[in-house]
C-alpha cells in the first residue's frame, strides 16, 4: 500500500513540476536513473520544491533520506510529510555536528542515500549561500560513497519563500558528475569547490 501511494505521488508529482511547472533537465545533466544507494547529494536551497523535484527525479524512492531543520519539521502538521518522506531531521547551528554526521554516517552505512541543501537555509534564489562544514565532514568519514551536486535554477519564482501557491515559470535541474574528495582538501576548500559547481 505504502509503495503504491509512493509511486501514485511520485507520478502525480512528475506530472505537475515538468508538464505543468515547466522544469527541464539540463543538457549537460546526468540521467537521474544512472545513481545508486548509497549516495550523499547535496543541492542549492531556494524552495520548498526543490526535495520534491529531486524525489520525483530519482528512482530511489524510500531510500532517500533529506536532511531537514528538526525545530522546523518536527512540529505537527509539518511532522507528517517529514515522516512520509523519511527526513533525517538534526539540530540547528551546528549543535551535535559530531553526532549527526555520524548518524547520517550510519544511514549512508545502511545503504539509503542522504540530501544535503549545505546552506541550511532557504536562499532567495539569487545569490547562493554560505555552506555549512557538515558536507565536508560527511564526505571525509565516508571516503567511498560518491559526492553528486545537484543544481537547481528559478525553483524560487516558481514558489518562492513565503508563498503558498505556485507560479508558472521555467525552471532547470542538473545533476552533475561526482564531487571528489581530495587528500589535500581542506573543509574551506573543499567546500569552495562544491559551491562553485551549483553556480556555474
């Protein structure tokens, strides 16, 4: 029942973000289809669509684990998509850093995939944020699991922060070769060049 419901949303939501929403694939994209668990995938964070998107691109369906605020989507009725969804939900301002890495460490281990939106934060969809050390962190204690960049352009006009109906508008998503981890990589330079890719 609950794999029906998964790809009855998931078809639904294909439907209303590409036919309706007008979002394309970048030429320069890989196919979505082409990735596996255990994954870390780390995007640009502009709306409330952007998990949406990439849940409905990928064919992982319950093995994807989005990296949520916990103050923000634990409280009730927000709680309920976090649960559907399998949000892997971590503190704020980086309190327990150590713990969640390891927790989403733990998740990786198990053979599901987690999502990172490294700003922490939705962004306004013109500038790109600051990215937060935890990708970095969760990239070094596991060196074998790809590091894949997602990017996403105008998922903000479509429905942006604060509004609760959508826009029409052209919207874009690129998924893009595997971000490595290199041995002279420092947190601030190894994150400088995850950052660069989503604003190429």
């Amino acid at each position: 029942m609950a794999n029906l419901l998964s790809k009855s949303l998931r078809s639904g939501l294909a439907y209303a973000l590409v036919k309706i929403g007008r979002v394309r694939l970048e030429e320069e994209s890989l196919s979505p289809k082409s990735f596996s668990s255990p994954t870390i995938f780390y995007a640009n964070h502009t709306s409330h669509l952007d998990f949406l998107l990439i849940w409905t691109l990928l064919p992982l369906r319950g093995q994807l684990h989005p990296v949520a605020a916990k103050d923000y989507w634990q409280v009730f009725p927000r709680s309920a998509p976090a649960r559907f969804f399998h949000a892997y939900l971590v503190d704020r301002g980086g309190r327990g850093r150590r713990n969640q890495v390891k927790g989403m460490s733990q998740v990786l281990a198990a053979g599901d995939s987690i999502l990172i939106f490294p700003e922490g934060t939705r962004g306004d969809g013109r500038t790109l944020g600051r990215f937060h050390r935890g990708l970095y962190f969760l990239a070094k204690q596991n060196p074998d699991v790809p590091v894949v960049p997602i990017r996403l352009r105008n998922l903000a006009r479509i429905l942006p922060k604060g509004q609760h109906v959508p826009s029409l508008h052209r919207a874009t998503v690129a998924f893009l070769p595997p971000l490595v981890l290199r041995s002279t990589d420092s947190p601030a330079s190894f994150l400088l060049r995850a950052r660069s890719l989503l604003t190429n």
